[in-house]
C-alpha cells in the first residue's frame, strides 16, 4: 500500500468516526428531550464515543452516583431504579438521582461495547411503552456505532481495490495534455455542430419566406383577374341579348346598356359594336361626351392584338377606355367601356392588400398602391407577374414589408459560438484535471448523510406507535410508518400539510369525531390530547414542545383500553337508568299504599268508639276490601322481584273482572283525582275467567297508571268481554280515553310494538325495564297482542290475553278469601324475614368458587361468580353487592385496577371489597390502595365467615 491510500484510509476513518460522535449527540439530544429528563449518557467501553448531556448543578456529585449505580447493574439486561427502590439501595451521603435507567449496546458479534443510560433528581416511572422506548434508543444507538465497524472493517478493502483499479485510468486522462487534447475536440466538435444546426435553421428560415412570398404574388394575381372578369360580365348580357333576339329595337338596347352600367359610380360611358364597327348602343354620364373619341383605329388595334384571350386598354388623360370581343352565333361583337382608371384601380388595390405584405399594381402610366399613385422607385426587393385578363403592360407587384435576407452567418453568432465553445473546453478541462480524491470525499460524504437518513428511518418505523416531529411552522419534519398510516387517508391528497391542517381535513372529512385537548399548566411543556377514529381507534397524543420552537408528538394506540372504557361507562349509563326506573317504580307504589292505609286509619279511628253487630260486620267487610287493596300493591313488588329472579309462576283460579277493576280502581282513585281523571269500570258482574288475579291485577294497574300520567281531565273508561277465536276463549281488555294530551316513554315504546306478535317478543329489544316486567306478565297470562287506536277524540289500548271460562259460585269465593289470606300471610313473613345478603367472588380460578360456595352454602349470602375483572365491572352495575371478594392477578385487569374503577363508578357505597390474594401484606399495602379488607389465601371456613361476619357489622 501506497503512501496516498494510507492517507486516503487514515481520513476516511477520521471522517466516519467525527460522523458517528455526531449522531450520537444527536440521538443523546432526542433522548433528553423525548423524556424530559436532564441526565442522559452514553458510556462506551472502548472509549471512543463516549458523550453525556448532564444539566444540574452539582455535576460531579451526579458523575460520582451514575458510577455507583453503574457498577451495581452487573448483568445485561434492562435496569429500571425508582423512587420507592432508592431508599433501600444507595449507600451515599447525597441521594441526588431519584430515578436511573441503563440498557446494554452490542456490537455486530453480539458483544457489550457499552450501555446506555438516563437519569433525574425528581421521581420518575416509565410505563409499559415508554421502557420500549427506551429499548427502541438504545437500538437506534447500537446501529449507529455497528455502523462505524461495518464502513471500516468490511466496505475499506472493496473500495480500495476498486480505487485502485479506476486509478489507472483516472490517472491517465488527469495528465494535463491528454485533458487538453481532450477538451479541445470536444469543444470543436460542440462549435462545429452548433454552427451546422444554425446555418440550417437559417436557410430554412429564407426558404419558408420565399416560398410565402410567392405563394401571396399568386394569390393577389389570381385575385386581380378576377376582377378583370367581373367588369366583361355586363358584356356577356348584351351578347346574351343580341344572340336570342332576332328582331329589337336600338332603344330596347339602349336601355339593357344603361342599365348594365349606370350603377357604377366608376364608369363613365359604354359602347357596342357590331363586327363591321357600326354602333349598336351607347350610354355615357352626362358631363362626358363618349362620341368626340374615335373608335375605329382602337378598334382596327384590338384586332390585329397578339394574345386573343385579353382585353386591351386605352387611357386619354384619366380615362381608359376597355376593349373586349364576345363571339355569338351571327358573328362577333365589340365593347368598350370607359372608366375613371383611378378610382378603378383604387378599388382593385383596396382589394388586393394582405398582412405583412404590400402590393402594387404598375401601369405605363400610374404606379398604384394602398396610398393611391406613388413613386415606382419605392417597388424594392419585390417580385411581379403579368394578368391573363388586363393587358401585358401591366405588371402586379408583391413586396415583402421586412426585407428577406439570404441566410448568412454574423460575427455576433460567431462571437456566441466561440465563447460557447471556450465554456465546454473550460469545463471538460476542469472535470478531468478534479482531482479523483475530492471526488471520492464527496461520494463519500452523500452516502454517510443518505446511510444516516436510512438508519433513523428505519430505526423510528420499529417503533410500535406513531411518532413525528414538527418545526415551529407546525410542518412535519420526521415521521414513521405507523404515523404515515395513520394519516394516510388525509395526507394521500395534500403532500405537505402542517398538524393544524391535518386535524381540521380529517375532521371534515369525518375521519376524526373526537379530538380533545387536556388542560395543562403555563409552565408545562407536555400536551396530552385524545383522538377518535371513525373507524374505532382510539390515539392518545403526547406533545412535548421542544427548544427550537417546534414540538415532538407520540401516537399512542389506546384502542383497546378505550373500548373497555367506554363498555363500562354504557353499563353504568344502563344500571343508572335501571335505578331510576326502580326508583320511580317505589314512588308509584307509595302513592298507591296512601289509598287503603287512609281507609284503614279511617277504621281504627271509628273502631275506638262502640258500635252495633251491623256497623261491626261492615267494618270488616272494609277491612277485607283494604286487605285485597294492600295484597294487590304489595304482590306488585312480590311479582318483580319473582321476576328478576326468574321464579314467577301463573296461579290460576276464578277471577271476578268486575271486583278486581274496582278494587284496582280504588287503589288509583287518589292519583287519578290530582290529575282530574275519573276512572270508570263498565265490565258486567257477572264476568268471571280463570287465570291469575294478581297478575292481572298488577297489569291492570301499571298500565292505568302510565295513562294517568298522561292524561288530564278525562274520563278512563274500562270494557272487558270474552271473544272466541279459533275454539280458544280471549279476554279483551279495553282502556279508552278522549283526552291523552301526551305520551310516556312508556306509552311510546308501547306504540312501537303495537300490533306484533307478542309470543314472539325477542326480550333482548331495546326497551326500558317497565315495559320488559309489562310484557314479560302479560306473555305469563296468556298474552296474545296488544293494539292502540288514536284518533282525533279518542285514543283506545287493548289487550288481548288466553283465558278459561269459569262460573261465579260461593266456594271459589271462599277458597279467594283463604287463598288471600294466605297471601297476604306470606306476604308478610316476606316482610319480616332477615335481609339475605348478596356476594360477588372474582377470580379466574374456577376451583376457588367451588371452595367457597361450600363454605357458606349454610349462610343467608347468595353467591355470583365472575371469571375476570371486565366481567365483574359488568355484575356491579347490573347488580347491588354487600361484598366483592376479589383476587388481585388476573389478565387484562388485575384486582387493583378492577376496584379502582368500580369505586369511581358505582354508586353504592355500601359494598365493601375485600382484596382476596396468597401474597401476605405487612404494610397494609392493600387496604391503602383503597380496598376495605384483605384475606388471604387459601382460607379456612372458619376465618372466612367469621370476616365477612365482621365486614357486614360495619
């Protein structure tokens, strides 16, 4: 190896290495401000890149704690220090860092060159994406330094051998004769070739002139003796005339001529002759005397012409006087017609005038042109020809107004082509005498900068989320793939859009439907926006503002998260709206009771005072019908509850429609009075069918009372009657009105099934829960459609249900009265039984629910089961809990997390959640979480009722 490839080699590994110390404060500087953090360095084994950006005051103590910590992580993998782990690890006297990170970087042979490391004095936590990151930093760092071994170790001999094969040749052609030789034919043969294309384009140039300019002589000639043969057309008449009449007049003649001619403000007289020269008509202006000229010597003249096909022209003064023969059958005749030759030609030439070009007309007595007569020595550089129909004395000019020049090279084409060629032997010259190592600097140089480009692409579009860069004019600068995809709806017809720009199109075109910016403080330098994508992704941005003005965006894939969010808030939207109805059910159920607890306050005030055996037996006739009124109101909450549950059954027996509308009628007599409402019960006494009372009754009443909630002052008229379809017996149920000023929700969702088959009611419909409990006893009863008739007047709702006849005797009566008071028995041991409490266990091991449904199938606790932490979420606000017995490890959502949630969300305060895991917990570390208890596992009998014993007291 030569002396000048040592050089070459040595500068080559001088210019990669200041390269690399670049790009790696580059890449230090990204860190920094990516994490906002004001340590970061990078240490690298052999010495050679090692860099650091520490920005705090006491720098050595920082210096001196990095080592400490550095020399603690002794294997290679990811070290992650926080703050509630220092505490217990550093050994110093000033604990300045509250938070260190370290990453190893390898070599190409996979070898440790050096590690990667941040740090900051405040506390600090990297979430899950943020360590990949840091990963992704350390990676981007790695490339760049195995970079440097690659261009060195494996590229330095290929280039080379091949510098050292074209330097032979670049040698040769660098020599400064051979490179002179060179630019000199190069340059002659530019100026040769130069020379030949425009000498060409010259002669082309003349000959597309000439060649217009004679083409504009034939035109104008074609043109003029048109002319000629428009004034011979006047002569063709008389023929004509002299020809088809063998017997006329000289003044029928006369008068042909005068009118041929008298029109023309040119002419001032007109002659035949017949072919001995005898006149045969003449016509002249009155100031011009035609017969003092002498005829017969033009005529003699005319005769002995040489060309036979033209006319001849004699001019006296301003005069010309135009001969011209027409053959007819009896021979040949002659006409002369005497014009003013001035204004004639005027004419022709006013005719004859072209662009660009000017014409004359020379005669041997006028010089005509546009202008009128001019100087015949003005007709320069033009050509002429001779007309068919005038005279050969007579000659039609064209003359060019710009002169045309015979193609001829000029000094100053010569001057151009000259400098031209001394430009290109100049240049040839330079390029072969640029020395080859300039050259390969260059080259050199453009692959560092594109090689270096390549790396930080590819090593930003392994990053797993959107990431950008935007200078201060909001225009981005750097982007990955996933941002490209991103956006690639809105950027695939705008190229160059700023981020304002991009947000406002993808709104407009409803790519984006939400976008919302977090508050943050003045001094902040971090944004956090939300993003919601039409097609259902959910981005979550994070905005840090960088130092020159512009600011750096990660795009966060929060879909997943978001979905799970947005399922639990719809849940608790519904649980809220299941409560309310619950609520609003309770009220109506409390006004109802207000009716038989007033009439039977009204009995214990009158039973204090003495009363005969008939005011006694009224009395308790009263107290039964308040007893039917409370049983009826009561079974309302009974038959809910039962339905919930799934454990409502049909109890059939005979049911008098009359007795139980009015009973049903008292209840709501109070709530219909408030709204001025009269409830009237048309149904015949002696209607009787079997089914169940209380189940009717309690449709009865729902559906009275959503029509009194939307009615005012009208009257409420109930029809029932037996139809039989199809040998089946269906009881109608009528509820007319003249007056329901609006509709309830209730009343509209019932509209839109009106008219269905209710058998075939799917439950999962979006309905409310008072409509589902609606339809779920009317399908018990046998329930077959329900129809609503609105008109002007009179709004009717009918129910159609499956019914048996029965007949009205005194032991079905008997059996009602012992069967409601068994009810109402029942009813109140219901009242009065000990509250059963409700559990939830969630865990995602199934032999965990086994062990503790034995455990306390003995105890008044109904147990639910959820296999996960969504699944539990869904339980709470579907369902009230005493206890929620949870296990912290779960996928997708652990315990923690899960109780979190349900605490922000639920609106019972009163569950208590009991943190159920095998880790001991020594610090209360569970119960400052937020959770009301822990018990661990696996747990005995014993402990477990006894602490949920405990919990319940509280």
């Amino acid at each position: 190896m030569n002396a000048s490839n040592i050089f070459t080699s040595h500068a080559n590994l001088t210019d990669t290495t200041d390269e690399i110390s670049i790009e790696i404060k580059e890449t230090l500087t990204l860190l920094k401000q990516f994490y906002d953090v004001p340590i970061v360095k990078f240490v690298d084994f052999r010495e050679i890149y090692t860099d650091e950006l520490i920005t705090c005051d006491d720098k050595e103590s920082v210096e001196n704690e990095l080592l400490s910590y550095q020399q603690r992580c002794t294997q290679e993998k990811l070290y992650l220090f926080e703050d509630t782990f220092f505490d217990e690890i550093s050994s110093n006297t000033h604990n300045l860092i509250r938070f260190y990170a370290q990453y190893p970087i390898y070599s190409a042979t996979n070898k440790v060159i050096g590690v990667l490391l941040m740090a900051d004095l405040a506390p600090k936590t990297l979430i899950g994406s943020q360590k990949d990151q840091f990963i992704s930093f350390s990676q981007l760092l790695q490339t760049q330094l195995n970079k440097s071994s690659d261009s060195i170790d494996d590229k330095s001999t290929k280039s080379i051998n091949k510098n050292n094969n074209g330097a032979k040749y670049i040698h040769v052609f660098s020599l400064a004769p051979v490179a002179f030789l060179i630019a000199l034919v190069l340059c002659s043969l530019t100026a040769l070739l130069l020379y030949t294309i425009e000498k060409k384009e010259l002669q082309s140039n003349y000959n597309q002139q000439t060649q217009q300019l004679r083409k504009t002589l034939f035109n104008a000639l074609e043109r003029f003796d048109n002319q000629g043969l428009y004034i011979s057309q006047k002569d063709l008449v008389i023929a004509g005339f002299l020809q088809s009449q063998n017997n006329y007049t000289k003044e029928q003649l006369n008068n042909l001529v005068q009118s041929q001619v008298s029109q023309n403000l040119t002419y001032k007289g007109y002659v035949v002759f017949d072919s001995e020269y005898n006149q045969l008509a003449l016509w002249s202006k009155n100031n011009f005397d035609l017969a003092a000229y002498g005829f017969t010597n033009w005529l003699k003249r005319f005769d002995y012409r040489a060309n036979k096909k033209s006319v001849e022209v004699f001019t006296v003064a301003d005069t010309a006087f135009l001969i011209s023969e027409i053959k007819i059958k009896k021979g040949s005749i002659y006409t002369l017609t005497a014009f003013d030759l001035s204004k004639f030609l005027k004419a022709v030439i006013g005719k004859l005038n072209t662009e660009n070009y000017n014409i004359f007309i020379v005669t041997p007595q006028f010089t005509l042109g546009k202008q009128g007569e001019v100087n015949p020595s003005i007709i320069k550089n033009s050509i002429s020809a001779l007309s068919n129909r005038f005279p050969p004395t007579w000659r039609l000019h064209v003359q060019p107004m710009s002169k045309i020049i015979r193609p001829q090279v000029t000094k100053y084409s010569l001057i151009r082509l000259g400098l031209i060629a001394f430009c290109v032997f100049a240049f040839v010259y330079y390029f072969l005498r640029l020395p080859r190592r300039l050259h390969n600097e260059i080259k050199q140089k453009n692959k560092l900068i594109l090689n270096r480009e390549e790396l930080f692409s590819s090593s930003l579009d392994a990053l797993p989320h959107g990431f950008v860069i935007f200078n201060s004019h909001e225009f981005p600068v750097i982007t990955n793939n996933a941002f490209n995809l991103l956006f690639a709806q809105v950027n695939k017809q705008n190229n160059q859009l700023s981020y304002s720009q991009m947000i406002s199109i993808a709104q407009q075109q409803n790519i984006i439907n939400h976008y919302h910016e977090h508050h943050k403080l003045d001094d902040d330098r971090n944004q956090l926006i939300d993003i919601g994508f039409t097609d259902g992704k959910w981005i979550t941005v994070l905005q840090r503002h960088t130092d020159f003005n512009g600011f750096v965006c990660y795009f966060r894939d929060d879909t997943e998260a978001h979905q799970k969010e947005s399922l639990l808030a719809d849940v608790l939207e519904k649980s809220k709206q299941t409560n309310q109805l619950k609520e609003k059910f309770v009220t109506r159920l409390t006004q109802q009771l207000k009716a038989p607890l007033s009439s039977l306050q009204s009995l214990v005030e009158i039973s204090k005072d003495p009363i005969s055996f008939n005011e006694f037996k009224n009395n308790v006739g009263s107290i039964s019908n308040v007893c039917d009124q409370l049983e009826s109101v009561i079974q309302q909450l009974v038959n809910i509850n039962k339905s919930e549950s799934g454990k409502l059954k049909l109890q059939s027996k005979n049911v008098d429609l009359n007795k139980m509308i009015n009973n049903n009628i008292s209840i709501l007599t109070k709530e219909a009075e408030n709204k001025k409402i009269i409830l009237k019960n048309n149904i015949a006494s002696e209607l009787t069918v079997a089914s169940d009372e209380k189940l009717i009754s309690q449709l009865v009443i729902q559906l009275v009372t959503e029509i009194v909630d939307s009615a005012n002052n009208t009257t409420l008229c109930i029809n029932a009657q037996i139809k039989n379809e199809s040998n089946r017996n269906y009881l109608h149920l009528d509820f007319s009105l003249s007056n329901l000023i609006n509709s309830s929700h209730f009343i509209t969702e019932l509209k839109s099934i009106s008219g269905d088959d209710i058998t075939r009611f799917i439950d999962d419909k979006d309905l409310s829960l008072e409509l589902k409990f609606f339809i779920s006893i009317f399908k018990m009863l046998g329930g077959k459609a329900i129809s609503i008739n609105s008109s002007t007047s009179k709004t009717t709702i009918a129910l159609s249900m499956l019914v048996n006849l029965a007949s009205k005797k005194i032991k079905d009566e008997l059996e009602d009265v012992s069967s409601s008071q068994i009810n109402t028995n029942s009813v109140t041991d219901l009242l009065t039984t000990k509250k059963q409490n409700n559990l939830l266990l969630v865990d995602d091991d199934p032999l965990v629910e086994i062990v503790i449904r034995a455990m306390l199938k003995n105890e008044n606790i109904k147990i639910d089961y959820a296999c996960n932490a969504i699944e539990a979420m869904l339980m709470v606000s579907q369902n009230s809990y005493d206890i929620i017995l949870m296990d912290i490890v779960m996928p997708e959502l652990s315990g923690t997390d899960a109780m979190l949630k349900i605490k922000k969300h639920s609106d019972n305060s009163k569950t208590k959640i009991i943190a159920h895991t095998s880790t001991p917990d020594t610090d209360s570390k569970y119960v400052n979480q937020g959770f009301d208890d822990l018990l661990l596992k696996p747990v005995k009998q014993g402990v477990l009722i006894n602490q949920i014993s405990r919990i319940l007291k509280r």
